[in-house]
C-alpha cells in the first residue's frame, strides 16, 4: 500500500443508518431525494458504488461488520441470536491501538455483553436486550409498523415513530460529546484520537414520516420501476415469500404512501447526519478524521413487487459507503469496484494502526483508493441469508418455509450468482440487466459461468453443517429465552421507547 500522506492515527467517525436503499441518495442518482449532507460527503471523499452486506437483515450483518467474519462463521444468523465474546471486533483492536472507541445509538446486540470492544455506549439500543425478555417493543399506535409483515404497509403514511424521537435522542448525544471534545481541543488539553460510533434507526420502518417531511415528496413520487407481477415464472422461492408476506397485492395507495414515507425519512436521516458533520467541523475535529458512512442492509420498496430487505436483489443487498479524509483520501471519486462491508472493519483498522483482525475477511480499502492502478483487486463479495430463522407466524400448510432455506449469493465482476440451496439459483449479469429481470441460470450459454460461481459460493459453506449448528443454536437458544421470560434481567443498555411519540395523522387508507 501506498504511504499515507499526512498523521497516521487519525480520528474515526463511523455513522451507521438502518435500512437504506443506496439508490435513495442523490449522490448515488435518485433524482428526487432530498440528500445534501450525504451528497456533500460524497463530493468531499469517495463514494463506493458497488458495496454489498454480509447478510440482509440487522444483526447478522452489523455483527459480520464488527468482526469481519461471515455470518455463518459468528454463527449469527437471525435478529436473536448472540454474537460470541470471545470473538475480536474492529473496537477489540481499536483499543488494542490505545483508542477508546465508544459507540452512540444503535447496535443490536444481544445477551449480556452490551461492549464487545467499546469502552463507552452512550444513550443505548432501541430494541430489547435479551430474546424471549418480557420488555418488549412497543410502538403504541404503530404497533406492528416495523414488522416486515404486510401490516407494516397498512400502517403507513405521515405522522411520527418514535424510531425518529430515538434518532434525535442519539444525534443530540453525538453534538455533546463532539463538544466535549472540542472544548478539551480549545482549552489546549493534549488528547488522544477519538473513535467515535453512531448508530441511527432511520430510515427503518414504519413507513411514517413527519407532515413537514412527507410533503416533500407528496406530490412527486414515483412508482417502482420493476414490477414483476406474480406468476409460475417467478422463482418459486419468492412464489412462497410473496403468500408468506401477503404482498401478492398490495395497492397503488399504499405503494405510495411507503415510497413518500420512506423518501422523506432517508431526507430527515440525512439531515441528522448533516447536524453532526456540522458539529465535528465547529469543534475543529475535521481535518484528521477519517469519516464512514453506511446502512446494515437495503430496503426493496416495491421493487420486483417485493418489500423490506431479506434478498439478494440489488435494493436490498446493495448498500451505501461514503468515506472522507482530508488531506488523504481523494476528493470526488467513484469507485466501481465490488466491496463488502467486511472491507470497511479493515479499513478503519489499517488507517489507525491497529493489529488485523485474526480470521478476517476484510480488505483494507486504503492502497485500492490512494493507488488503485498499483493495487490488485478480487472484485467479489458474498451475503448470506437463512429465511427458516426469519418466519414470523407459526408453520403451517401455506406457510411453512420451503426447501432451499440456506441462501448464499456471490458477486463476482458482472455477475450476481444467488444460490438456494435445494432450489434452483438465480444468475444475472448486472453490466447488461442492472434491474435484475433477466434470470439465465438455466440458459445453456451460460452453463460454465453458473459452475463456477456455484463452486465458489459452496467453498468452505456447507448447508448441512450450518444446519447442525443452527439447530443446536436454536436448542440452546430456547432455554435462553425461557430463562429471560421468567427472570427478566434488567436491560443496563436500553433507550425506553415513549409510545406516545408514536402516530399517524388520520387513518391509513387503501389497506
């Protein structure tokens, strides 16, 4: 890697959303989106185009981020299960490095280590601490808004979550400790680097947003741009996601009234971001951070008539990475190159000296962006996805999860291969169908090409291994719950979420 130019311990700014769409930035070409901050950011740094999450649901990714180790090595594969201690976080060796990192807002850890790494949390996580616990989430009049089952469609429109009062809570925090800081910097104190985590819920569901917001786009949106209506040529995978979501109709009122919603949370995320650049530059912190921006996973938003995340499509897997570091990185640059979340853990710890990772797959991104006509590239990524840990209703003859319930995908150049394991896969070329409606798995001129990027999706993941674990997790897991439902342990790193602050303005229409 090329030298860095400049100090070699910067400060790091790592923001980290939930649920947003990359095609809903203005610097990544939505036309409508309100996004000057994030834009600006891009403008000042390098903006990734073609990044990917390591599994498209909250807490396997953020979990595969923090260690740089596939899902199915954390063995983490659903919103409940419990990241090891024993396994390294990029905050393990950021301290190892003489940082003191500390996280603000949202994580979505669970069990009992609330840290793994962090020295400091700072306003707690919006979500419950121990599956099976008897403190619940409760989003009063919005409740089952979050959900990502159809009601969370139907309760739609403007209004107020208090997902977005948790946001302000958590970007409040952040201005005060960036003061903090700069007071010490004015005051002529020596102080150390600071890492520095946020985490916001916006623009996660419910789709509901404040009038002032909403009204941005009332009058402009637009509808999706890939339908794919529901029929027998349709994957039967998504055959059965579509019965199991009850989207199979869903109408043209409450199409918009998400899309408008959604819209205007990512402009109100965006804007808190804004509050925050703003404060790290008053404060005088600016000139040697390295800033991070990016979301856990996507949300598909109606496109090929599917909602949420929980696929390998492109509006789902697909996720934002902005970077900014004066004096550093490069101004203004768009990189083409296929990323993974995991490349970012390695990048904050290649840029403030800290020891890699042990069994990481990340890659620091630093040599690719300072030299990249001097640096080779794997251009590939994978994700990962168990639907079985993800059904939300009881099985049943209709719902019950099909075969084919260990998804991998792999991302190679053009290529997107998503393989379900006891069903046909999925393969598209990305360079010539950028919306993913041309599947040519079973085109026989591409016979070779789908061989190949099954054997490397199969290289070192085994279904009937995960499998294994999966179901003693899930044994262990039971006992877990039934233990937390009897004692109810009492949740040290929790924000108490006012049910008040949630509502709508007059009734949802259009189902």
């Amino acid at each position: 890697m090329p030298a860095l130019n400049g100090p070699r311990r910067p400060n790091v700014l790592f923001i980290q959303s939930d649920q947003h769409n990359a095609a809903v930035t203005g610097c990544y070409g939505d036309p409508l989106v309100q996004t000057p901050n994030l834009d600006g950011l891009a403008a000042r740094g390098v903006l990734m185009e073609r990044a990917y999450c390591a599994y498209p649901i909250c807490v396997p990714s953020r979990m595969s981020l923090l260690t740089g180790r596939y899902p199915y090595e954390n063995e983490v594969w659903s919103n409940g299960d419990i990241l090891d201690s024993a396994i390294p976080t990029y905050a393990h060796a950021m301290g190892a490095a003489g940082y003191r990192p500390v996280q603000i807002g949202r994580l979505h850890f669970n069990g009992p280590d609330q840290l793994h790494g962090f020295a400091e949390r700072l306003v707690g996580d919006v979500t419950q601490t121990y599956s099976g616990g008897r403190r619940r989430i409760h989003l009063g009049a919005l409740e089952g808004g979050a959900s990502s089952l159809r009601m969370g469609l139907q309760k739609s429109g403007p209004g107020q979550s208090s997902y977005q009062v948790y946001d302000e809570h958590v970007t409040a925090a952040t201005i005060d400790y960036l003061n903090r800081l700069g007071v010490r910097k004015r005051s002529g104190e020596q102080t150390e680097p600071f890492s520095l985590s946020v985490g916001l819920i916006l623009p996660h569901p419910p789709f509901v947003a404040r009038k002032e917001d909403y009204d941005l786009y009332a009058d402009v949106m637009t509808m999706p741009r890939n339908p794919e209506p529901f029929s027998e040529r349709l994957h039967p995978y998504f055959q059965w996601w579509r019965q199991y979501k009850d989207i199979e109709d869903v109408s043209d009122q409450e199409i918009l009234r998400c899309r408008i919603a959604y819209w205007a949370l990512v402009t109100r995320m965006d804007a808190m971001v804004g509050e925050i650049l703003g404060a790290l530059q008053r404060n005088g912190l600016s000139e040697n951070t390295l800033i991070m921006y990016t979301t856990d996973h996507g949300e598909s938003l109606g496109e090929h008539d599917l909602w949420w995340k929980q696929t390998f499509y492109e509006d789902s897997v697909r996720v934002p990475v902005i970077m900014s570091w004066p004096g550093v990185l490069p101004e203004g640059v768009r990189s083409s190159n296929i990323i993974s979340q995991l490349d970012l853990n390695a990048t904050m710890l290649d840029a403030v000296g800290a020891p890699p990772l042990p069994l990481s797959h990340g890659r620091s991104l630093l040599g690719l962006l300072l030299d990249p006509s001097e640096t080779a590239w794997d251009d590939v990524a994978y994700s990962e996805f168990y639907p079985g840990t993800h059904v939300e209703v009881p099985p049943d003859g209709v719902h019950a999860v099909p075969p084919g319930q260990f998804h991998r995908m792999i991302r190679r150049d053009e290529w997107k291969l998503n393989y379900y394991n006891g069903m046909k896969p999925q393969l598209f070329n990305l360079a010539e169908d950028p919306g993913e409606m041309r599947d040519l798995a079973q085109d026989p001129e591409h016979r070779q090409i789908r061989k190949q990027l099954t054997e490397q999706v199969l290289d070192g993941w085994d279904p009937e291994v995960i499998a294994s674990k999966m179901s003693d997790t899930r044994r262990n897991q039971a006992v877990l719950q039934a233990w937390a439902n009897k004692m109810d342990p009492p949740e040290l790193m929790r924000w108490d979420m006012p049910t008040e602050t949630n509502y709508l303005d007059g009734p949802a229409e259009g189902g």
